[in-house]
C-alpha cells in the first residue's frame, strides 16, 4: 500500500486510483465499525482511540483530497471527521495509556485539525483548539520526557501568530470580531457587460509559491500562499444541502460546476522542485487554460554587470537549498559563478510563456521580472509588487506583503495602510459596498481603454483574473495617491505596462479613492487636487 505522501503531487491522474482505493477501504472499515460496534468492543477490546484513528484517517484523505483538488467541498468533509472526534472523545483515553506514541497521534491529530479550520476561517474555533493543544502539550512534556517538545511549542507559537496576522479586525457592536471570508463570492465579480470584449481563457492551474525568510506560516503555509490560495477558491458550499446523504461525500460524486482552478502550494521549494511542477503543470495545461504563477519570495539580486542585459542578467526571487540555512541567509562559496543559482530568474518561465500565462512576483526584486520578452505572442501579465515600502509598512511585513493582501482582501489592505486597527460591521459593509461599484468602473476602464495591451482583455473573461486585475489597478492607484508612499519603488507594476491615464492615475478612480478615504475618515493620508488648488 502506497502512503499518500509517495505518491507524485503533481500531475492529476496518477494519483486518483490510489486515492479512491485507499479511500473505498478506510469508508468500508467505518461502516463495518458503526454496524458491529457491540461485538468489536466486548470480544476484541476495540479502544475508543482505535475508532479514532480510522475517522481522524479519513478527514485526513478528505484534506489531501481538497490540497489535490481545489474543492473546497471536500474541505468541509474534512471538518466533520476531525469535528466529530472532538465531540465524541475518541482520543480521551489515550492519556491513560503508557504509550508516547499515541499521544503524538492525539497531538497530530489537533495541528491538522487547526490547519483545516484555518482555511475554513473557523477561528473562534481555532483558539479553543490552541488552548486544548497546549494543555496537551504540557500534559505530554511533563509524563514522557521526550525529545519534541520544543517542536511542540514551536507549533503553539507559529499557530497564535497566524491568528494574529490580519491587521485590521471588522467588529460587531458588541466588539466582537466578525471573520470575514474572502473566497470568490457569487456577485463579487463585476460581470462582463454588453460590448465588453474579452479572451475567452479559463484560469485552469495556479501555481503557489512561499519562499520569504522572515513570514509568519503554519504548517507548509505562509500568510502569503493562505490569503492567495483563497482569493483563487470560490466560497464553498455546503455539500449537505446538495446531496441527499448527509456527511459522506464520495470522491467520485462532484459537486455542482463551480470549479475552482487547480493549485499546487510549494513552501520553500529548490529550483528544481519548483521546475517540475511548473512542467507539469504545463504539460497538463488543457486547451484555451491559463497556467497562473504566484511568486511570494525573497529577493536575489543580480552579483556583477555585464554589458549584455538579459533575461538572467536582473536577479530573480529565491529557491531554496537544500544544504542548512544559517540565520536565514543561506551561506554561499562565492566561487566566481556568473549567475546565481539557488534563484528563479525570468528566464527560466520564458519557456513556459509557450501557453497563456499570468505571474504574479510579491519580492523585493519583483521589477526584474519587468524585463520580460513575449517571444510566442500568447497571452502573458506580470504584476509586480513595490520593491520598498514606507518604514510603518515595512515594519508590519512579518504579518504578510501589503500587495497580496490588496489582491486578496483590498478593503483591509486599505484600512491597514490607513493605519486602522479595527472598523465597525456596519462601515464595513458600506465600504465593500461602494468598493463593488468601483470595481464595476475599474473593469470599465481596463475594457474601453483605446491604448491597453491586449494580453489583459485575453485574461479579462476569467472571473478569478479579472478580480485579480481589478484589485492590482485599485492597489496602484491607492498607494500613488497615499501621502506615505513617494517613491515609485513603493508603486505596484507591470509587464506589459497598464495605460496609467486610463486607469492607475484615471482621475474618477482617484475620487472613488478619496470618496472610501473619507467614509474612514483618513482622508488626510491622501493628495487631493481638488484641494490643492485652493
């Protein structure tokens, strides 16, 4: 029997038998459980802590299952295995037991549990369960002395800054904080309109890529990939009211088409990890799809010049190694190399610019990538984050990049560089409201511009891209209007460049901006023309 960690990642055909083998047999043992519980007790001693295994294996598959599919269904499912050994305390008696080993499975058992309410924005919940975690940490320290505590503890520690890593909270009028949820919602998208004439392209792979030395993470997650992978789901149904059978869905029972695109999240990949799934990816890209590809990662910047200026000549963003990294910095027998190696360069996707392609680079050396060539004229954009940030943003960079938080949530990105903390449900709701209305003109202005390169209206039918471009253009637009931000390293870009008349310094956007700006009441962070006048 294969585990599922052999098992290739990438590639969405090999492993689907496995899987649903894997899966008839752990459903098979569940039901057989439930059916002769009686029996199973009184003659064979079965342990309550065996019968949690079996579901705790299962809303494993279930997650494995979601991280292979995107379907965000499958993540509820999930959720109701882990929910319900909670309830029942199929793991309680494991502490009467002399066995370090079964309280490691409890442990585990809590840290994948956390990292699916996580992505479910349970996290009112997610705070119980860190509170149990670190009762069982200690319980667990304190009877064995073992040798992981300290990856215990570290657990404990990069789960609480998770948490703690949105930098505004949206409170009721009890105080209370309200989880918002920023998956694709049905009417967030501004829809196509009459006339608008776009690609047809379908968003279908998406790429995630986390590499950043100093970013808060959870498990095989930085704050980075976790807000992007959601701002490329939709939000998810609940499966229960679309299938009769309540709890169990088969792998094979899809759910209705509202496919979310593919993802592969890569923490920390070598280059040549990172190669392999980019040509899978690619190899298995269907026709009129999009490959997307998320680079969060620190930068690596160019050693000499030379006198030619190439696609590898500008630096790139980092790709690990797989020898010890010391303080973060890796250290590096500068042996006279002409280019450094442990880096993703622009050339190195040129090859994959054969098919559509959309990057997104969040780096402090996102700009090499603006040395782009299309050399086969298929559809490619490359937003590329600010390569510097004021020092009160800069200071906030642990908690995740200020670029990727407009692109997954651009109303806390907003209220984050106004220097809010907390606003209330209700302006909350307003703003999102108007925001809906700006996107609506954003979109506009992308579709009617005489002189926009094409490459974006061929992205501009897919709902993902399109909210994707949207949100770049009103992050550009709000930091070039933000009296703290005045250089234009501190300006998002892009290959090819956006017609900033048209849209990044349209004069309509920038009243939409002051309009939001006031609604917070931070108008006096921004220029205003119209006052400057006087």
């Amino acid at each position: 029997r294969k585990s599922h960690k052999d098992l290739p990642q990438y590639g969405h055909k090999q492993w689907q038998s496995y899987f649903g083998r894997t899966f008839d047999v752990y459903t098979k043992l569940w039901k057989f459980q439930q059916q002769h519980r009686q029996v199973l007790d009184s003659r064979y001693g079965l342990k309550r802590w065996q019968i949690g295994e079996v579901a705790s294996k299962i809303g494993q598959l279930y997650y494995h299952y979601y991280l292979r599919t995107s379907e965000t269904s499958y993540l509820n499912e999930a959720f109701s295995f882990y929910s319900a050994i909670r309830q029942r305390s199929y793991y309680f008696q494991v502490n009467k037991e002399d066995r370090p080993e079964l309280v490691v499975k409890k442990l585990r058992y809590y840290a994948r549990y956390i990292v699916v309410c996580l992505l479910l924005n349970k996290m009112d919940l997610v705070k119980v369960l860190v509170k149990e975690l670190s009762e069982e940490i200690e319980d667990y320290t304190q009877r064995f002395n073992t040798e992981d505590q300290l990856e215990w503890n570290l657990v404990l520690q990069e789960v609480a800054a998770f948490v703690e890593a949105d930098p505004v909270v949206v409170l009721n009028d009890n105080n209370s904080v309200i989880v918002i949820s920023n998956r694709l919602q049905e009417g967030s998208v501004p829809p196509l309109e009459q006339g608008m004439v776009v690609g047809q392209l379908i968003l279908a792979d998406a790429l995630i890529i986390g590499n950043c030395n100093n970013q808060v993470k959870f498990s095989e997650l930085t704050i980075d990939m976790f807000r992007m992978l959601q701002a490329l789901e939709r939000e998810p149904v609940n499966l229960a009211t679309q299938t009769s059978k309540q709890g169990t869905l088969e792998p094979n029972e899809k759910p209705a088409k509202r496919e979310n695109p593919h993802k592969y999240l890569l923490y920390k990949p070598t280059f040549s990890q990172l190669f392999t799934f980019l040509s899978a990816s690619f190899k298995e890209l269907p026709a009129n799809s999009v490959l997307l590809v998320y680079l969060s990662a620190t930068g690596v910047f160019p050693t000499g010049h030379s006198d030619y200026e190439g696609p590898y000549d500008f630096g790139g963003v980092l790709t690990n190694t797989n020898r010890d990294v010391v303080n973060g910095e890796t250290v590096q027998k500068r042996n006279q190399a002409q280019k450094e190696m442990h880096c993703l360069h622009p050339g190195d996707l040129f090859p994959f610019t054969r098919k559509p392609l959309f990057v997104i680079v969040d780096s402090s050396n996102s700009t090499a990538f603006k040395n782009f060539t299309n050399l086969f004229g298929q559809p490619l954009v490359c937003l590329l984050s600010p390569t510097a940030y004021p020092k009160s943003v800069q200071d906030q960079s642990q908690r995740g990049s200020l670029f990727t938080l407009f692109l997954y949530s651009p109303l806390l990105a907003f209220s984050s560089v106004c220097g809010l903390n907390s606003v209330r449900r209700g302006l909350w709701d307003k703003a999102q409201e108007f925001l809906r209305k700006v996107y609506r003109d954003i979109g506009q202005m992308i579709t009617r511009s005489r002189s926009i390169d094409q490459a974006f209206l061929q992205f501009f039918g897919d709902e993902f891209l399109r909210l994707l471009l949207i949100r770049f253009v009103f992050c550009s637009a709000t930091l070039r209007l933000h009296k703290l931000f005045r250089e234009s390293r501190s300006f998002p870009e892009s290959y090819p460049e956006l017609p900033k008349q048209d849209t990044v310094e349209s004069s309509l956007l920038q009243k939409h901006i002051l309009e939001l700006a006031t609604m917070l009441d931070v108008q006096s962070l921004f220029w205003d023309d119209s006052l400057e006048a006087y």
